[in-house]
C-alpha cells in the first residue's frame, strides 16, 4: 500500500518574511497517528494546508494518496480523502444549524437528502453529539463546535483526519471526550498541537517543527515537550 502522505524538501515562505518551513520532510503511513509540534509560528498549520493544496510550496513535492501533487485539479482528490479540521472551528462551521452543517459535505457529493440526514445522524452519533442535529451553530460552547468540526469531516468517509490543535481552549473533560472519539475512529491521523498529555495519549510517533524543518524530539522527552499554550503558526 502506498503511503498517505509524503513530502520532500518543502520550501514556503509568506510574502517578506523568513521561511517557514526549509526543507521539511514527512511521511504519513496508513494506521499511524502523527503528532507534530514546535513553537508559535514555527509553519504547522502552514504545513496542513500544504498537504491539502490551500497553500503552494515554493520548493518540494508533496506525494498523497500514491501520486504527486502540483496542480490545483490535483489536489480536489486530496480534499476528498484528507479531512482538514481547522484550528478556530469558526472558520468551519457556517450554516444555521449542525445538520445542515455535517450534511454540507455528502449534499456535495451526491447524497440525496435521506441518504445525508443518515449521515448526519450516524456522525453525531461517532462524536456523542445525539440529539444535536437541529441546534443553531453559533449557540454551541468552543468544545461542542469543536465536535460539530470534527462530524462535518467525519461525514466525508475520508482516509486521513488533519486535525490543528484540536484541544486548544478545551476543558479537562472535553479533551478527554476528543481523546476517546479519536481513539475509536479507524483513520491515520495527522494532529498539530502543544498539548503533551494529548499528544502523548493519542499519538504514535512525534516530529517537532522548527526552524523549518521536521525532526523527532529529544528521546527522553518524546511526547512529552512542553510548550507554552496558544495559536500555531
């Protein structure tokens, strides 16, 4: 089997600043759990949103799904199969109610309405959201949207789950909530986040970002490097 992802000598810098990412290198195989960490700014979420084409390396290649990517057409694939939770789930959520939000998605892709309404039923159910399916989006806690985030790329039957920090602000019991969902879904998994007790819980393997590039971290604080809390670059 061909592996998820991979990517050789990334190069990325926004306009008039330093580079972000100088060289990075990853794979991603299937049934693994991939934590990436690193200080504040250091081009986490930029990578994520490398991998799915939302942003284009100056340098590299990025290989997913078994084929290299270049082109924007190359890339609506990757965005099928590769589901991007984003950091601020507001970013992600824009429809009136959480049904109409999870169910988005599989309308886009052919699902008659009996069919995305199952959908949505069967998602909710996966992250402990029953009964939520005719609340209004812009009324749910941080944790809850956070969940909705997560049901609307889960109702995409995708291979891979992108997820950029998804403990950020969250209560003790509601990181616990998203540690058990996440430990019951199939899907290889690619998590940024400064949270080491989540990482540490979830992951299989760590890298940590800096200065550009993607190294393992010291073996004796493997899962464990502390950082300070807050947004990723």
């Amino acid at each position: 089997m061909p592996r998820l992802f991979e990517v050789v000598d990334l190069r990325f810098a926004y306009p008039h600043r330093p580079p972000v990412l100088a060289g990075a290198r990853l794979h991603l195989d299937a049934g693994e759990r991939l934590a990436i960490t690193g200080p504040n700014g250091a081009g986490k979420s930029t990578l994520l949103q490398v991998l799915v084409g939302l942003l284009r390396p100056q340098e590299g290649r990025v290989v997913a799904f078994g084929r290299e990517r270049r082109a924007e057409a190359d890339f609506h694939e990757v965005r099928r199969r590769a589901g991007y939770v984003f950091q601020d789930p507001d970013d992600q959520l824009f429809c009136p109610t959480v049904a109409e939000d999870v169910a988005f998605g599989p309308l886009n892709l052919g699902q008659s309405r009996a069919e995305a309404l199952a959908t949505v039923e069967r998602v909710l159910a996966q992250v402990g959201l029953e009964g939520f399916r005719d609340r209004v989006t812009h009324t749910l806690s941080g944790g809850e949207k956070r969940l909705v985030s997560l049901a609307c790329v889960l109702a995409m039957d995708p291979d891979v789950l992108l997820l950029d920090e998804p403990t950020n602000a969250l209560d003790e019991e509601t990181t616990d909530r998203m540690v058990a969902v996440l430990h019951d879904l199939p899907q290889a998994m690619i998590l940024v986040s400064h949270d080491p007790h989540f990482r540490r819980k979830v992951a299989t393997r760590t890298l940590r970002l800096s200065r550009g590039r993607l190294d393992v971290p010291d073996p004796a604080c493997r899962h464990a490097v502390r950082e300070p809390e807050g947004r990723t670059g």
